[in-house]
C-alpha cells in the first residue's frame, strides 16, 4: 500500500521495540501492529483507533497528517492516540 506521502506501508514480522521502549507492558497490550511506512512503525491503539508513529530510532514520533508524516513531539503522539 503506497501513501500519498510516497511512503510504501509494508506488515512483516511485528517490531515492538519501539513501543516497548516507551511504555509499560500492561498499556503496549492495548496496541495493534499495523505495519512499517519506511523508517516508521505503525500501531493502533485498540480503543481510540488512532495511530502511534514511532521512528525505529525510538526517541521520533509522526502524526500522519495532509497525506504525510509531520514529526511531533512524544507528549503530542501519546496525546493525540489517548484522546
């Protein structure tokens, strides 16, 4: 699946260490994976429905906005997908 940010979205193996690194265990249970769109990890929270974009460097954070992924802060990212 090709975005309109250019960015292919690919599901392969899930990788949940950027998740983990930023959350307890018991809150990374309330997350799906949903792919890669290239350095980017995509995951859903299971109740908001809204996505968690972080970079595989762990410490990045997107909001996929206007066609594209617009880098936010942390706070913002855990803001946005609780809200």
């Amino acid at each position: 699946m090709t975005q309109s940010s250019g960015l292919v979205v690919t599901v392969g193996e899930p990788n949940w260490a950027p998740l983990e690194s930023i959350l307890p265990p018991g809150e990374c249970q309330e997350y799906m994976y949903m792919g890669r769109a290239g350095e980017i990890e995509l995951y859903k929270h299971r109740w908001t429905r809204r996505y968690l974009n972080i970079g595989m460097d762990c410490r990045s954070f997107y909001l996929y906005s206007d066609g594209k992924y617009v880098e936010i802060s942390q706070a913002a990212a855990l803001a946005n997908v609780r809200s």
